[in-house]
C-alpha cells in the first residue's frame, strides 16, 4: 500500500496540480515570501498580496529596508499580522547572514520560520530533502493510512514527521524526474484540492482503493484533533473622532492584538454628544471573539487626546495600517 502512495500523487499532480507563481521559480526569496503569506490564509487570497510585495519589494534587501509601518500597511486585511512584523524581522536577518540561509536549520533560524515553512522552502528552492507537514498533508496521511493519534499533540506531531519523510524514499518518479519539491507540491495540492477537509471527492480519488479511511467509512472522523482552545469574547468601544477635517488615532502596542497597527479613539467612557453608529459588531480571531461598538463624535471644539493619540487628516486615514475591523468600522463614517 505504501509503496503506491507516492507515484500515484504525483501521477495525480501531473495532470492536477495548480499553476501558481512562487512554482516557477527557484528564488528563495519569492518562495520564503509566498509561504508567510500563505500560513493561515488561502491561496485565492495570499496570491494577490504575494504579487504586491514582490512589485514592491523584488527583493529581500528593499524588503528590509523597509519600515515597519509600511510593511504592515502594504499586510493590511490578511490577518494575523505578526506574520508581517516576523517578515520584516527575518528580512533583516538575512541581509545580515549576507544571503539566503541554504540548511534547514538556517532556514529555521529567520524569525517565524517553523519545521513546515523551513521543510517547504529547503525543498522549493534547494532540493533538500524534508518533507513538509502542514494540515493537508496531516489529513492525507491519517485517512490514507488510518492514523488516529491526535495531529496537535507531540505524540502525533512526531509520528506523522516521521511517515511524511518515509514517503521521499519510497518510489521512483519514471515516468517523472526525480524532485522533492514535485512530492511536497504534489501531497499538499492533493490535500487542498482533492481530500478535502469536507465532502472530499472520494468517487474521483486515485488513492480510494487503498485508502484506509475509505474502506473502513472513517473519512469523515480523520484527522483526529484534539479541542484544547478556549475561545473567550472581548468588548471593545471605538469612537471616531471628528474635527475639522481630522481625526485621531494611535499605534498599538505589545502584548495584545494589532501590535503596530492603527485604531481611533478605544474607550470606556463614550464622550457626551457621540452618536452610536454600530452596536456589537463581531469579529472573530483564532483565541477570542470581539464586539466592537462604534461612535462619532464631531465636538464644537478640539478636545485633548489620551496619552499616545494624535491627529491626522482624514484623508491620510489610508496611510496607516489597521486592523480588518477597524477597516469595517470606519468605513461606517
């Protein structure tokens, strides 16, 4: 059964695979980038973002001399934006090394590069022989193979590590050549487009008669996953302040959500005479959910601001990077 695994995903690549830009290239630099963006943000999505930072930063020196503000600003909308600040970060970090780090554990060592992105970008870019292991490869190998173990436990983490990169050597690609980032393209594309998390094309599978989630009708109760996440709910109240054509905003800080990103006035205390414009707007995020209310505010004189605040115009609003929600929020204005 495991010796049809592999051949029979990249038999399934050739005619399947998806077309995607950072594939045509050997570049560790555009590969790097496409797989930052692409962690917790699907294709149709990070593929327009990828081409903007790459038209604006080709390469890696522009990228780190770029200002934090501006890389966050060009991030706005994906989400997740420590993802940017570790870009930022690990863009320095290989100017500093003097180039792209070519070994996995130098891979490892940029700012926000795991097991999976180094195993991704080793492989993509050099042909080092790591197999990644991200949640579609998780899904493939356990209804493939019938593993039960939890995927987000260290027990589980270690054994599906040690099937995935059993998988490199356990066939021969003829009619293909031999490419471990053809492999690594080939079970990820599979996961994302064929074994799906819902309704997976079973009817359609190459794998379906050595599959062991299909024979034994467990499809549907792989990957097993622990739930260890508690999701707890946050009120937060923004009000939008108006004054002769500004406004006022300040920069977030560390510890918390948004770090370096932009929001208008948070408070406690809604000013006398501020306008309710939404109430309990939700946003959700992987470890809470937020009910944002939102006020306007336009006083007859300007007012003093909280500390760390400050004014711009309202048509300098777009310069600054800001969270989704607050996005929403002001468009309300």
């Amino acid at each position: 059964m495991a010796n049809n695994f592999a051949p029979t995903l990249l038999h399934w690549f050739h005619e399947h695979g998806r077309d995607l830009p950072w594939r045509q290239t050997r570049d560790p630099y555009a590969i790097w980038l496409s797989e930052i963006i692409l962690q917790q943000t699907q294709v149709k999505q990070g593929w327009a973002y990828w081409e903007r930072f790459m038209k604006r930063w080709p390469r890696v020196e522009l990228l780190a001399a770029a200002t934090e503000d501006e890389v966050l600003r060009e991030w706005q909308g994906l989400g997740y934006y420590s993802r940017a600040r570790n870009l930022h970060a690990a863009a320095r970090q290989i100017v500093e090394m003097g180039g792209f780090p070519t070994t996995l554990e130098g891979i490892k060592s940029l700012k926000g590069v795991g097991d999976y992105t180094a195993a991704a970008i080793g492989s993509f870019a050099f042909d080092l022989p790591a197999a990644v292991v991200d949640g579609n490869v998780y899904r493939v190998l356990s209804r493939y193979f019938g593993i039960s173990t939890p995927i987000n436990t260290t027990e589980g983490k270690k054994e599906f590590a040690l099937l995935a990169q059993s998988q490199l050597s356990t066939f021969h690609l003829s009619p293909f050549t031999f490419q471990l980032s053809i492999y690594n393209q080939a079970i990820m594309d599979f996961g994302a487009t064929q074994c799906t998390p819902s309704s997976p094309d079973c009817a359609a599978c190459p794998l379906m008669e050595t599959c062991v989630a299909f024979r034994e009708g467990r499809v549907g109760e792989l990957p097993v996953k622990l739930k260890t996440l508690k999701v707890k709910e946050r009120r937060m109240t923004y009000v939008y302040v108006r004054y002769q054509g500004e406004t006022a905003i300040h920069r977030r800080g560390e510890g918390d959500i948004w770090q370096g990103l932009y929001e208008p006035l948070l408070t406690e205390k809604v000013p006398q005479g501020a306008v309710l414009l939404r109430q309990g707007v939700k946003h959700v995020l992987t470890h809470r959910i937020l009910l944002a209310d939102f006020w306007l505010w336009q006083p007859a004189e300007r007012p003093a601001l909280p500390e760390g605040y400050f004014w711009i115009k309202e048509k300098e609003l777009d310069d600054y990077g800001k969270p989704r929600l607050i996005e929403h929020l002001i468009s309300l204005v």
